[in-house]
C-alpha cells in the first residue's frame, strides 16, 4: 500500500521565521495488468491457467506432477471455482422467466406478473382439488417437474395474461367478463340513459337456467331453493380465489343465489362509478306436438326414452341450458335434424309449433319462432311446469314394449 506522505520544515539562512515545507511524495504504484480471461468458466480452464501462472512465476521449476502439493491445491481451488461459475450461471438464469428452469423459480416469477399458476393448475385438473396452500405449490411443483412441457406452457401464458384486458370498460367487456364466471352460461350487456347517467345491463344465463334471486316467501311445499352441485362449487370456490375473491359460503343454511355470487366478482371488475343492473332472460315457453314414425325393428319404449333426451334441457339436450342464446330464433328444421340424426327415425313431421298461450298462433307452416331482445327459448317438458314448455309425442310404427 502507499505510504502517507510527510511534510518537512526546511530552514535556510539565520532567519528563524523563514523556513520552507517540503512534501515527498512516495513511489507512485505500477499498474496491476489484467492478465486474467474472464471467459474462463470450468474446472479444465481454471486448472490450467493456474498451472500456466505457476510455470511463468517459476520458470527454473521444469517439473509439475500430479502428486504435488502444489498441483493438488490447484485443482482443489478449480473445483471450488467452477461450483461457484455454475451457481453464478444458475442464478443468472433463474433470474429470468424465458430462461428459468425450477418449478418454483418460475412459479415465482409468475406471481410476479399477477398469474396465479397453482389456480390454473386447479382448474385444469392438473393437481387434486383439495389441495390448498403449500400443499397445493409442492404439488404443482411436482407436476411440472414430471411434466416439463407444461411449466413451458405456463411460462407462455403468464406473459399473454398480463396483457389481456380485465377489467369491464365497455359493454362488450361486461358481457364477455361475466361469461369467464362457471355460473354464467350465456351473457349480454347493453347500456341505456337512466335521466341522470348512462347505466349497464347485464342479463345472464345461469347453471341449469336458475334466477338470479332467491322466492323471497316460498311456499311450504316448494323444493329447496337452490342445490348446487358439488363440481360446481369448487369451480366457483377455485375461481373466485384464483382472482383473488372470497369463495361464496355455500355451508350456510341457506344457498347463496347468482346474484349474490356474482355481484362481488362484478363489483371487483367494473369502473368506478358505474352502474351495473343484473336481470333474468325472459323464458320462452314453446309447444311443440310431434310425429315420428320408427323402423320396425325398433321398440317405441326405447326410442320415446331417447327422443326425450335428445329433446330434453339435460345434457347435450336440445334445450340445454346455454345451448339457445338471448333473442336465437328457435327453428323447426334444427328440431326435425337433431331427431332424424338417431338411428331407427324414418320420418318427423311437427304438427304445432308455438309460444304457449293461446294468444300466440302456429308457426309450424312458418317453420320458426322469432325471438327477439332478452328472450330465451325453453322446453322442459315438466307436467306441474307448463309455463317453461312441453311437448307431445306420437309415435308411429316400430314394435310394441
């Protein structure tokens, strides 16, 4: 290191008062060279620069064997270096969501940039549903160790995520928003002038065509009000977590209804400020009177059981919920369709063809139903229900049984 320097009183002459300070400034220090390659990154680099160095510091030794002390101390200190280059390399790496490659490096990241990789996981059945918490982590950490291709896919979606719109600006936004939710099947939003400012509708299409509020004063002999399925209560617990919402109580005594449910997710989404109004679809009861005529090889019992479910608003039925969208016209050739598309129909003729009540006329001959504005067609085919449709069935030919 370079000394302090120190100052000195020199005095010429007899005067006592004139003395001059003198400074003596050390030997300046030479330049340390860099003679180092910094390219160097393994075990076989390290070695052999340090045995290069150790030949140019004694050139009078001609001799280097691997039992020598000095030899071993040099391959001691490579090794250490080259752990300490790859941990280097590895942390460089992690540091970055393109080049990561630990499940929980990544999983890190992208909670980072708000995607929440365990809540897809759940919903993609990916790891067990009651999973929660660090189980829930360890578990798709393990998944993605086993399953690398679907980490790569996760990396891919945490950056599209943060770049797709969230929140409910315009009305398409609402509609196409609240349709995200696994209550919702269907949705339309529109906006109109309240006198004071302009207000969102929102109808929506509920699970199984449910309404959005409960029978305020149900009667005794009335059915429970509202019986979610289990499947669905976990879509919508999983949902609501995955944005970061509190999962409707569905333990309570009494079920939440849709609009209980869905007013928090909606709440969390819109503009401030803005007024959002939720209303129910206007159910559309059709009539609807039948002929079919089987091959003969067929038994009508049979058959009757499978018209009625291709018929029917259960899955995969004509009338399913969310199947008919708000103002869809109801056309008789896709009803004739789906019937002549099973096997042992010869022919469908559809003799009457309405909106129930009798101030609505046959549009058999016309051949569709118009609809129009929040109008959903339905049939459920229930005796003690005729208000939401039914239907009569002849059949013609086939056996007997």
């Amino acid at each position: 290191m370079a000394e302090t320097p120190r100052l000195q009183l020199n005095y010429q002459g007899s005067c006592p008062d004139c003395g001059t300070r003198e400074v003596h400034l050390p030997t300046a220090l030479a330049d340390a060279g860099d003679d180092f390659d910094w390219r160097v990154r393994d075990y076989d680099d390290f070695r052999m620069f340090m045995l290069e160095e150790l030949s140019a510091r004694f050139p009078e030794r001609t001799r280097w064997t691997p039992a020598d002390l000095e030899v071993v101390l040099v391959e001691v200190m490579a090794s250490v270096l080259d752990q300490l280059s790859d941990m280097l390399d590895r942390v460089t790496t992690e540091a970055y969501l393109e080049t990561a490659r630990r499940p929980e490096t990544v999983r890190q990241l992208l909670s980072f940039i708000g995607y929440d990789a365990v809540s897809v996981a759940l919903q993609k059945d990916h790891i067990k549903e009651d999973l929660q918490g660090d189980a829930a982590i360890k578990a798709l950490e393990d998944y993605w160790r086993a399953n690398p291709h679907a980490m790569d896919q996760a990396k891919q979606a945490g950056p599209r995520n943060i770049h797709t719109q969230k929140r409910m600006v315009t009305t398409e936004d609402y509609a196409l928003r609240i349709r995200e939710h696994p209550l919702v099947l269907h949705a339309h939003a529109w906006s109109a002038w309240s006198g004071s400012w302009f207000t969102v509708h929102l109808a929506v299409i509920a699970w199984k065509n449910i309404k959005l509020d409960l029978n305020p004063e149900p009667a005794p002999d009335d059915p429970p009000a509202i019986e979610y399925s289990q499947e669905l209560k976990d879509k919508i617990a999983n949902f609501h977590q995955g944005i970061g919402l509190k999962s409707p109580n569905f333990d309570a005594s009494q079920q939440p209804s849709v609009r209980m449910i869905l007013r928090p997710y909606i709440d969390a989404f819109r503009m401030a400020g803005q007024e959002v109004v939720l209303e129910d679809p206007l159910y559309v009861g059709i009539y609807m009177s039948i002929s079919v005529s089987l091959a003969a090889n067929f038994f009508q019992s049979e058959m009757h059981h499978v018209i009625s479910q291709v018929l029917g608003h259960g899955p995969e039925g004509f009338f399913e919920p969310g199947q008919l969208g708000f103002g869809e016209d109801l056309y008789a050739s896709d009803i004739i369709q789906a019937l002549m598309a099973l096997d042992g129909i010869e022919h469908v003729c559809l003799n009457r063809f309405k909106r129930i009540g009798g101030q609505y006329p046959d549009r058999a001959e016309d051949g569709f139903i118009s609809l129009a504005g929040l109008e959903v067609a339905v049939c459920n085919n229930e005796a003690d229900k005729p208000e939401t449709g039914y239907y009569r069935l002849k059949l013609h030919g086939g056996r007997k049984g």
